[in-house]
C-alpha cells in the first residue's frame, strides 16, 4: 500500500466540493469526502486500477458522484493530483504535472 499526498490545488478542489455539496444538501459533502477516501485507499492498494490517460496520469471514477481522482503512482506514493468533477474543462490540471 503506497501512502497517498494531495497536491495543494487537489485539496483545495476537494475542500471546495465538500463545502458547496454541504451547502446544496446538508451531509452531502462528508458523503463525498468518504467516497473520496474510499477511493485514494482503493488506488493505494491497487495503482494501477484506474485508466491510463497520458503516460504515467490515470483517473479513477467515483461511483455516485461525477468526479474523478487523478493520480500518478510513482515508486514511494501515490500523488493526487485533481479531484475534477466530469463536466470541468478536460485537461485543466496537467499544469499541476511540471
């Protein structure tokens, strides 16, 4: 199991979307954080479960929520790169690559 760091710009997208689910339906964002959480333990079990979308970048598809957790599994950790909601601009994070 690799451990799992958040890239500050993913963070702050995850804090965001928890904030306005709560807003929308109260409890909604700690149900979007859980399945979060769900997730990041599933990919650090198993990296290589999500697609691949550019070399060494997958995405991994929450199951009730429209957001998936973009992640590069490098040899130490598991680095979480953007939690990006489905209809967001595609491709919007891979500055967070460089």
């Amino acid at each position: 199991m690799k451990p799992a760091r958040f890239l500050e710009p993913a963070e702050v997208e995850l804090d965001d979307a928890v904030v306005y689910l709560n807003e929308q339906v109260p409890g909604l964002g700690e149900r979007f954080a859980q399945e979060i959480q769900v997730a990041v333990d599933m990919i650090s079990r198993h990296p290589e479960i999500g697609s691949t979308m550019i070399r060494r970048v997958r995405k991994f598809p929450l199951r009730t929520f429209p957001y998936n957790v973009i992640y590069v599994a490098d040899a130490d950790e598991l680095v979480i790169v953007a939690v990006a909601h489905h209809k967001r601009r595609p491709g919007y994070w891979r500055p967070r690559l460089a």
